[in-house]
C-alpha cells in the first residue's frame, strides 16, 4: 500500500506542475498575440502540456481510489478533501475549453483574467493539504 502512496503522490506532483504551468502559457499567448508576436509554439506546448496533466490527473485519481479502497472512508476531512479535489477536477476541465480556444485561435480572457485564474488552484490544494495533514475533523 505504501507504493500506491508514493505513486499517488508523485501523479498528484506532476499533475499540479501542469495545473500551475499551463495558465501560464495562456498568459503568455494572449500578451503575444496583443503584440503580433508569433505564438504557434504556444499552442504546441498548451496542447501537449494539457495531455500530459490529463494523464496524471487520471493517475492521480485512480491511485488515489486505489488508497480509499484500501484504507477506507472515514473522517469528515477526506469528504472535505474529495470535495476540494472535485474542484481541482473542474478546473482541470476548464483549462481543457481554454486549450482549445487557444488552438482555435478564439476568444480568450484577458491576461490580467488569466494571471487570476493561475492562482485559483493554488487556493484549492491549500485546503488540501490542510486536511490531509491535520485531518481536522
């Protein structure tokens, strides 16, 4: 069960490395594109960046359902992790819409919008960690 855990943790890892990045990339398309700036390696890295986070997020999930499996459900603060960690899933889901605007050449936020948006998962995994650690409740 321990190697499930390690595993676990290292898709978590990765798939919040791109859940951090990827908002980033936008950012830096929509300043590029303001400018007249060439941004078609923008839209190579979004598409292949989003693919390799949607991969961990699955790794991450099924380890994770792998764990509640073997150690149980029990305690309100793993209902209030899954709770934040659904969040995390739906914006994983929505950087998949502003993806394929992107590769689409359609309309995307502004890049003071998308400097905010970057920070929204850092405010969901905060929690998490929380809870996971203190197990509050």
């Amino acid at each position: 069960m321990l190697y499930l855990k390690v595993f676990h943790l290292l898709a978590i890892i990765s798939w919040m490395a791109g859940i951090f990045y990827l908002p980033r990339i936008f950012v830096h398309y929509v300043e590029g594109l303001k400018v007249g700036e060439d941004v078609r390696r923008l839209k190579v890295m979004a598409r292949k960046l989003y693919g390799f986070t949607t991969i961990m997020a699955v790794f991450a999930l099924g380890s994770g359902t792998g764990l509640w499996l073997g150690y149980g459900f029990a305690g309100g603060w793993l209902h209030a992790k899954l709770a934040m960690v659904a969040l995390l899933v739906a914006f994983h889901l929505s950087m998949r819409v502003y993806t394929r605007r992107l590769q689409n050449d359609g309309a995307m936020p502004s890049s003071t919008a998308l400097r905010w948006y970057n920070e929204l998962p850092l405010l969901m995994l905060l929690p998490i960690l929380y809870f996971v650690v203190f197990k509050p409740f």
